[in-house]
C-alpha cells in the first residue's frame, strides 16, 4: 500500500530574510506525528539529522535537542535574528515503504518556490541542502525553473556547487551544500579536500567538514 508522504510544515521566512534553506521533506514519522526522542517538531528536527547541530557548533546557541516548544522557539529566534527562512522545495510524494530517502520519493508535487521568493524580496541566495542527485534539492530546483524557462547558470562547479538564476530584476544564488545526513557520509569521504585535511588532522571528521563548508554560507 502506498503512502502520502506530505510535509508537515509550513515554510518559515522572516519578514528581512536574505537567505532561504530549501530541502525536501523531513522523515515520514513528522507527517504522522510520531516522533522520537531527541526529535524538534520543526523543519530539520530530526534527531538523526546534522542541520541544527551544524548550526549550534558555528554559532554557538546552546540549542535543546528535545520535544518541546522551548526547543522549537529557541531555533526560531535564531532564524529571525539571522534573517535566514525555511521554505523546502516538496510539497508532498508518494512512497512505496515509508522510509526518508529522496530516492524514494515518487509522484512528487513541488512547492511554488517562485511565489515565496516574490513575497520576499530581500532573499538573494537558496542553501540546498543537497546536490543534483535523483530528487535532491538542486534537482527540483532545476526542475521547476525549466519549467519557468528560467536558466540556472553555474558560477562554480567544485563542491558546494553553486549557481544563480535572474528573478525579474534580482540575481538569486544557489548554493549546494553537502546533505546534513549519514546518507552523503560516503560522498564526502571520497572529497579531496575532505582527504587532504583529514590527512593533516586525522581526527578531523564528516561532521567537521559540514561545519567548515556551512560556516562560508551561514555566517
């Protein structure tokens, strides 16, 4: 039996936000409300994803990992102290087995993205949280602005890839950062640059990596 898969949240965009973090949907268990310990019932609260803890380390925000409102406006202050909105790119999918892979995702109906960068005009860059592989961030990124016969132009294709795209008037960036999961650990263990510095420093991790890659486009 198949299974609707839609997101449970709303996307969240200060009235003065620059940036918007665009993903896909949170794990299936945030659409039925059954969460697990640890989880925020927010966009990127899952207790198995790196987003918020990427985030706690390069600034510093002492941020509760718990099922509680506290836990929830606490990462909501810091959203609008930052300017920085959430507005993931899928609407909802059908899946075969509930499970949280992109792969996985089928028959998918994507967010009007375009409208919620009209709304907000101050937003000049997109951090994908995720590349071009199948049902990725940047993928459905792609996907919608062709359909717009909008071009997304490449300004660098080294890791996090980044590109831009003309809104009307506005240049809109892209950035595709390494997904904030255990799925691309595989990924950025096979990245130069991750080698070289892992060679230098041996205690040096994936999660370090994020951190230093996140820190360029975050701050």
């Amino acid at each position: 039996m198949n299974f609707i898969h839609k997101h449970p949240y709303q996307p969240f965009i200060p009235k003065n936000a620059t940036k918007l973090i665009v993903g896909t949907l949170p794990p299936p268990r945030f659409s039925n409300g059954i969460l697990k310990k640890g989880d925020v019932d927010f966009c990127y609260g899952s207790i198995d994803g790196q987003l918020w803890k990427i985030l706690n380390k390069i600034f510093n925000l002492n941020l509760k990992f718990e099922t509680t409102e506290f836990a929830i406006q606490q990462r909501k202050s810091f959203l609008e102290a930052n300017n920085i909105g959430i507005c993931d790119i899928v609407e909802s999918c059908i899946r075969k087995k509930i499970e949280a892979s992109d792969i996985g995702m089928q028959q998918v109906k994507l967010r009007n993205l375009i409208f919620y960068l009209q709304k907000s005009p101050k937003i000049d860059t997109l951090l994908l949280t995720g590349g071009n592989s199948k049902n990725g961030p940047e993928y459905h990124l792609r996907k919608l602005l062709k359909n717009l016969n909008i071009e997304l132009t490449p300004i660098n294709f080294e890791t996090p890839r980044i590109h831009q795209f003309q809104l009307k008037k506005r240049i809109i960036k892209s950035v595709s950062l390494t997904a904030p999961s255990g799925a691309a650990n595989r990924a950025v263990g096979s990245n130069p640059t991750y080698k070289l510095l892992k060679k230098k420093n041996p205690s040096f991790n994936t999660f370090d990596f994020r951190v230093l890659q996140y820190k360029e486009f975050f701050i």
